[in-house]
C-alpha cells in the first residue's frame, strides 16, 4: 500500500518521507553533515555561556542615566524574536515600552532618552548595523549583541557601548538562546525584567533534558521530536499559541519549519485564529465534508494520498485566576485552545499538543520551543534535506547585493 508516508502515491512532487530513517542513527548522522541536531541540542549549553559573557560586559554603563523613555530591539529573523521574548517577559506591567524593529535604522522617534540593543549572530547585518549607527549618532543609549571580530563589534567600540559576544557555531536560527539571554540581562540591569539567575539555571536545566529526550538514539515512539515530525508530515501545519508566550513559540516553529523542513506553515495566537483564520479549518486542506467520509474507514488511512491540515496547539494554561504575561485571563485563553481543539476534532483534522511546563515565563517558552525545534529537524532530514544549508536564502543574498 502506497501513502504520504512513503512517497511513491503521496503528494505529487513532493519528496517522500522516510520514515526508516528516523530510527537510524548513524544514517541521521550522515544525513546531518552540518550538525545541526548537535546545535539544536546546544541550547542549554547556550543559555549558560551567554548569561557568562553578558556578566563579564560592562552592562551597568547602561542604567548609569536611569530608566530609559523606551527600548528598541534592533534585528531581523531569529534576532527579531529576541526583541518579541523580551516584550512578552517583560509584560503588560513594564513601565516603558518595548519594540521589535525589523527593518534598517530605527524609529524617527529614538534619541537620547531611549536604549537601542542591536542584535545579529553574525555581527553582519545591515538592519542591526544601521540601527547601531543611527543610535550612536543621535545619542540614545546603545547594547551590541553578535559575533566577536565582527562589524558591529567595531562599531560598539567606536560609540564605546557595551558589546557581548555570542561565540558564532551555528547559524543564528539554532542561536536563539544565544541571543535571547543577553538581550534579557541588558534589560534586567534597567531594571525592566525580572530574571534571576535561578531562572536562568532552571531554562537551560529544561532545555538540557528535552535535548535528551530527542536525542537521535532514542526511536520514534519514545521520542517527542520525531513523533512531532511525523505528525507533521505531509501535512499543511497550522500552529496556535494559547498565550501570548505560546504565540511566540508558534511563530517560532513556523520559522524553523520553513528553514529547516521547507514546509510552509501558518501560525499566530488564537485570538487571531478566532478572527477568521479558524476558517481554515473548512477549507480545502481542512476537515473532509460529513458526506465524503467513510465511517468504516481507519482513522490512521482515511487521509491516504492527500494533503491536510495538522493543528499544533502551543498551550501555556495555570489557574484559572491567573492571567497571562500581557494580562489575558489564562482561563480564558485555556477555554479558547479547548474550543479550536473540539472544532477541529469534530471536523476531521488532527491536532498535536504541546503543553508548557515551568514556573518562571523564560522555562515556560523553553517547554514550549524546544521539542518543536527538533522536529523541524527532523522533518528536513526526513524528506532529505540537509538542515544547515538553505540555497534559497544563500541564493537570495546573492542576488540583493548591489
């Protein structure tokens, strides 16, 4: 019998899934020649090192001229999201606002009263670098966070601004600890955010053991990596967060998933799902019309030769009288993930769950990242890609240069 899981009747054009793969180690290894699994499993390692190198930057220079007006987070792809973690953590209470900025330069609205941290892994790019310069020239408080010997590294040391290194051994997709850490220790000392370094401990001590629960010698059905890549498979994945920290998580997912896997995914938080976008779940990838389902048929063959929705459901519940970290009621948001679930189910399409775990929000996104982050690996490695090299975006910066 022929099926999406093993290529020759499944989705036309597409690669097959291999699904003997997974459960060999030494094939994953060879398949893997970047290592990427080995980044991936780095990131508690991550976590450490970086909370170590911002304690050796002269990070105080920084909350010398008090509270700043704001806090711009400069950046794009992976060091974006550290400007969107900080927000989240920081919360509906922080008493100055936070923004992520993706693109060249920074806000006409920035100067002398405001901190800018430019953010890039490899200290190259030109959003960061130009946020960097614009900050120095108009006076606003700068932190540089990238490569050591690189661009921006030179540039911190021009405007004499704290710099900390992330050492470079992965590409900035498997940094995102690397990078998130420091920016998080840059806005504690402004006093911004609360994390200590029990937080930190207990992050990467979460992170340590997902990395060994998806480690490539354990098979599949003990393995919450690949199960969750196997879910994935050959599916159109659809990916909620129930909070605001599981919509980060989301949207995370749905980058690792279109770099690493090549799949394209849609993802977002289920206030914005309750909006429209639940359509989906009646669309042409959604659930099957009651009068085209066969009631005798398996559940684990009725999708046999065709492309469907998976539902991921990011869920970060507690008590029903706690709220979220921008002040949405938990137990609303936990009411909102049962309901997208149920109309889901009812209609057909499969849902994988995964459920935050921790007490601080910086362990809790932990939870709700990193087994993700592995199955995005291995989904790529299953279909035959080698996660590590992405043509299309080598090709893309080819072809922007001027």
């Amino acid at each position: 019998m022929t099926g999406p899981f093993n290529g020759e009747a499944g989705v036309r054009g597409h690669r097959h899934l291999d699904l003997e793969l997974l459960d060999n180690p030494a094939a994953l290894a060879d398949a893997d020649p970047g290592g990427m699994l080995r980044a991936t499993a780095s990131a508690g390692a991550q976590v450490r090192e970086s909370a170590a190198l911002a304690a050796e930057a002269n990070l105080e220079a920084i909350a010398d001229e008090g509270r700043p007006r704001a806090v711009v987070v400069a950046g794009v792809g992976t060091a974006a999201r550290t400007g969107d973690v900080l927000a989240t953590v920081a919360g509906a209470r922080c008493p100055v606002p936070v923004l992520s900025h993706r693109s060249a330069g920074i806000p006409g609205w920035v100067g002398a009263g405001d901190v800018v941290i430019a953010v890039s892994a490899s200290g190259r790019s030109p959003e960061a670098l130009a946020a960097a310069e614009a900050a120095a020239r108009r006076g606003a408080r700068l932190v540089a966070i990238g490569a050591p010997e690189s661009e921006l590294e030179a540039m911190a040391d021009r405007a004499r601004a704290p710099f900390i290194p992330v050492p470079r051994r992965a590409p900035a997709r498997a940094s995102l600890w690397a990078l998130t850490v420091p920016v998080l220790l840059a806005a504690r000392t402004l006093g911004l955010v609360k994390v200590n370094e029990a937080d930190l401990a207990e992050t990467a001590t979460r992170l340590d053991m997902d990395a060994d629960r998806c480690r490539p010698s354990l098979e599949s059905f003990v393995n919450p990596g690949k199960s969750l890549a196997l879910d994935l498979g050959n599916s159109v994945p659809v990916i909620w967060g129930s909070s605001s920290l599981a919509t980060i998580a989301a949207r995370r997912l749905a980058d690792t998933l279109s770099s690493n896997a090549r799949y394209p995914a849609v993802a977002g938080g289920l206030g914005e799902a309750g909006r429209g976008r639940v359509g989906l779940l009646d669309g042409v990838y959604g659930g099957l019309a009651e009068a085209d389902r066969d009631i005798f048929a398996d559940a684990d063959e009725g999708d046999e030769g065709q492309t469907r929705l998976r539902l991921v459901l990011l869920r970060d519940g507690g008590l029903s009288d706690e709220t979220d970290d921008q002040g949405e009621p938990l137990a609303v948001e936990e009411r909102r993930a049962d309901a997208i679930q149920s109309l889901a189910e009812r209609r057909g399409v499969r849902v994988s769950v995964v459920t935050a775990e921790g007490a601080s929000p910086l362990e809790r996104l932990a939870s709700l990242v990193a087994v993700p982050d592995f199955a995005s690996v291995y989904l790529g490695l299953a279909h035959g890609f080698d996660p590590m090299a992405v043509p299309a975006v080598s090709e893309m910066k080819e072809l922007s240069r001027p």
